[in-house]
C-alpha cells in the first residue's frame, strides 16, 4: 500500500471535497473560516499537499453538506 499523497483515494477525497464545496457555492475561505482555520488550510487539501484526518473530513463535510458515507462506499468500490 502506498504512501503517498497522490494515491488514488487521496486523490478521490481530496476531488470530492472540492466538488462538493463548489457545489454549494462556497469559497475555500468560507469552509476555512467556518472551521477557525485559513485558507491555505483547505487549498492545501484539495490540491493533495495536505491529508485530511477523519475529524477534519467530518467538520468539512458538515460544512459543505457532503455525504461521508457515499463517498467512502465510492472509494471503497472503485
């Protein structure tokens, strides 16, 4: 298994996150500012140069209204 950044669920989470925000209108400043963080924070994880942990997925997603449980189903079948 690796490690990289770049692997393709990385890759998935990181696009959903992404699609989702924009989905919802929202800037990164937005979901950032929503979370007490700055922006380069959520930048830097949908564009792969930072992982998300998973209580940071479930803050964003709350967020952004995204779906947790399809998209891991998602990544898991793919």
């Amino acid at each position: 298994m690796t490690k990289s950044l770049h692997s393709t669920r990385h890759v998935m989470i990181a696009k959903a996150l992404a699609d989702q925000r924009r989905l919802k209108g929202l800037s990164q400043t937005q979901v950032a500012k929503a979370m007490g963080r700055h922006q380069p924070f959520i930048a830097n994880i949908e564009s792969g140069q930072r992982r998300v942990d998973l209580v940071e997925l479930l803050d964003i997603a709350a967020i952004i209204d995204l779906d947790v449980p399809a998209l891991v189903k998602k990544i898991i079948d793919s």
